[in-house]
C-alpha cells in the first residue's frame, strides 16, 4: 500500500515523471527553481522565477503534469503557476465574513452523486438567479449529509458575483436565542432590521424552532418581509416540513410552497470520490484499496468521512506513520467512537422542556398539569434510553422513586405504539438532540 506523501513528495513524482522524457539539462532549466505552493481542491499551485519560464512550463509540460496528477488522484487535475510578484496578493487572506468558514464550502468542493444532484442543481440555480425561482428552496436530509455545504456554497457564487450583496445565515437554535435575548432587552426592532433587510437568508436547523410559538411567530413575519421584497430564502432540516410536529401550518405551508430538495446518504462510488477530493485538499495519496475500505466502513455521515481523512493526516504529520489497512482501522474506530454522542440529563430536560415549552424547574418540580406531565414522563424516557442512568438515579432528579419513573418510561413506550403525535415528539426531540452532537 502506498504511504501518504506531503506536497514536496508528490511533486517529486511529478518531475520523476517528466525526468523519463526530458534531459537532466532541461529538467534542470525548468524546474530546479520550480516549488509547489499549495495543493488545492483538484489544481496543484507552484511557483517559478518568473513570466517566460511559467509560459514554458505550461505550454510544453502542462499535458504531462496533468496527466500525471490526474493519475495519481484518479480525478481531472489543474494547474496553477505564479511568478514572486503574484505570490503576495495569492496569499493575501480572504476577507472576513460572518458566514461561518464561506470560503471552504463552496460549489467545486461539493461532491455530486446521485443522492444529491437534485440538491445541488437546485442550489445552482438559486445561486444564479436569487429570488427569481425555487423560493424558498428547502433542503433536508440527515446531519452530515452536506446540506449546509449547499447553503453557504449559495452565498459563496452570491457574493462572489455580487460583492454588496447582504447576506444572512443563521441557525435555528441562535434565532430563537437572539429573539428571547432581544426581547429581554426590550430592542425586537434590532433583531428585526438585522434579519428582514436582506438579500438573501440563509436558516440552517430550522427544526429547532418547532413547537416554540413565539418564535415561530417571528420567523413568519420575518419570511414574509423578505419573500416579499423579491429576495431569496434558504432553509435546511433534518427533515421535511410535513414531518416536523408542532409547526404552524402556515409556516408549513410556505416552506413547501417553495422547491423541495432532499440529500440521500451517498452511494458507494460517490463517498470514494468525497474521500479522494478530502485528501487530495491535504496532500495526501490514499492507496484505491484504502479508499475503497473507508467507503465501505462508512457509509451514511461525511462528517465520518472527512474525519477519518484528517485523523489519518493527523498519524503521518505528527507520528510519523505509515499508512495501512491497522492505521486506517484505527481511525476509523476513533472516529466513529467520538461521534457517539450521549447527551447530559440536563441536555435532554431542556430540549425537552424547549419543545413542549415548559420552564425546566417546572419540568422537573411537582407541577401536575397534563402538558407538564406529559413532558415530564417524556424526559424521564429519553434519559433512560439515551443514557446509562438507573431508574433510582432518574429518580433523584425529579424527586421520584423509581416505581414512578419506570411507570413514567412505560407509559410513553405504550403511547408511542397508539398515540402518532407521542411518536412524532419523541422522534423530534431526539433528532434535535442528535442535531446538538453534530
């Protein structure tokens, strides 16, 4: 199997390459003073002395240096050469942007297979002519399927083609805090300005406003403002509106007034081309075989992926090792272990206080009406099952005995059998809390 190697090494396979059709004197005229920069999302970047010798590079050598790269990667590959005095602007930063790291996730670094190229044909068109069509355009899927690499590829091409343009990305859980929070404060017309004079609005999550009417309330307004104004609206969710209990039908209906695009886990083919392109971007060469059994270990989250990519970057750069099937194993396992996530007690008492709408105190004193109750029998399910707490220790926490707790856990195991609005909260609040772990 073949070690991972840094960007030095890979071009050095490059030249070995050209070495076996050039004379040491042209290899030495060309490319002695010729230094890779930069591996990038499929281009490789270098740097030479100056304007007539990157001419040269190009015009004679570019076909076999792609070529080469292509094979090495098992996908097209460019080429991008700089003379010193480009160097300076080529490494200036990018500006800054309140859109989480905008820069990284754009339409060229997303992966498109047959679980996704609706997705990602809808989001083109969107980004090509916002707020003529698809509006709004509604995403869902599982978490770490890439659907918030869908949206802020949207603001990318936005920006990109239209600098001034006002952007707003926010995620479910912050708008419903920085509405609470505003409406501490007593300035609901500073929360509004900020999101209701844009251009484009990007909600990540929108799951998390469900069942909490206040804020729903807000979030119609604020989409109707901006649906109005002829302006674009991006929406995700872990899953379609219709299945989200305890939104407003008018928000329903809006949501799916627009274009609906669901993202499938990705075949097999498609998570060995996301593997290639993630360890291209880091200079590493991953054997097919290595590929290939990453694929297959890990088939429904890219997040796993790209994990494992890294971890394995991780072992080369800091442990010096080398790369085989034990080391991918280990990643692997590393990977999948840290993406279990067990929420707290508390955790669980306030997500499921947030969707029932009831204060946490009240959730877990001795207030008895059926809302609170319900809730209650709720939270006493959900921590036995998503965590390794005993009956007696649930108990101490509501101050029951663990007769009444296993009462509490029965009772809504028989409800979710009968009852489909028991069922669908439930599955919404442990989606949201899986969401809280991603």
């Amino acid at each position: 199997m073949n070690d991972m190697t840094s960007i030095r090494d890979i071009w050095q396979k490059v030249v070995d390459q050209l070495s076996q059709q050039l004379t040491p004197i042209a290899i030495n005229t060309w490319f002695a003073d010729c230094e890779p920069v930069a591996l990038e999302d499929r281009r490789i970047v270098l740097k030479t002395t100056n304007d007539f010798k990157r001419s040269i590079i190009l015009q004679r050598f570019g076909d076999t240096i792609r070529k080469t790269l292509s094979d090495l990667f098992s996908c097209p590959f460019d080429i991008l050469v700089l003379t010193p005095d480009e160097m300076e602007d080529y490494q200036k930063p990018e500006a800054d942007d309140d859109l989480p790291e905008a820069a990284a996730f754009t339409f060229d670094r997303f992966i498109v297979g047959q679980s996704n190229k609706f997705a990602y044909a809808a989001a083109i068109a969107v980004a090509e002519t916002p707020g003529k069509k698809y509006n709004p355009l509604f995403i869902y899927g599982n978490s770490g399927l890439g659907k918030t690499h869908l949206l802020l590829a949207i603001a990318h091409a936005v920006r990109e083609k239209t600098p001034s343009v006002k952007i707003s990305y926010v995620k479910g859980e912050e708008f419903t805090n920085q509405l609470v929070s505003h409406l501490q404060r007593k300035t609901p017309e500073e929360f509004r300005n900020k999101y209701r004079n844009v251009d484009l609005f990007l909600v990540d999550d929108i799951q998390f406003i469900a069942g909490k009417e206040r804020i729903q309330e807000e979030f119609f307004h604020t989409f109707n403002d901006i649906y109005e104004a002829g302006h674009q609206i991006v929406i995700t969710s872990d899953r379609p509106p219709k299945e989200m209990a305890n939104l407003q039908d008018r928000l329903r209906t809006r949501f799916e007034g627009g274009l609906m695009a669901d993202v499938q886990p990705p075949d097999l083919e498609t998570r060995m081309a996301i593997i290639r392109s993630k360890s291209m971007g880091l200079g590493l060469l991953l054997s097919d075989d290595i590929v290939e059994y990453i694929a297959e270990a890990i088939t429904s989250n890219i997040r796993q992926i790209e994990g494992v990519v890294h971890r394995l970057t991780a072992y080369r750069d800091m442990l010096d090792d080398t790369i085989n099937i034990n080391s991918v194993k280990r990643a692997i396992k590393d990977v999948t272990q840290l993406g279990v996530f067990v929420p707290t007690p508390e955790t669980i008492i306030s997500e499921t206080g947030r969707y029932y709408g009831i204060d946490e105190e009240a959730l877990q004193g001795r207030q008895r009406s059926k809302n609170t109750a319900i809730a209650r029998h709720v939270s006493m399910y959900l921590i036995r099952n998503l965590t390794s707490m005993s009956l007696e220790d649930i108990g101490q926490i509501f101050e029951k005995n663990h007769s009444t707790v296993l009462y509490s856990i029965r009772k809504v195991e028989d409800l979710i059998k009968t009852d489909p609005e028991m069922a669908a909260a439930v599955r919404d609040i442990t989606s949201n809390l899986n969401a809280r772990g991603q």
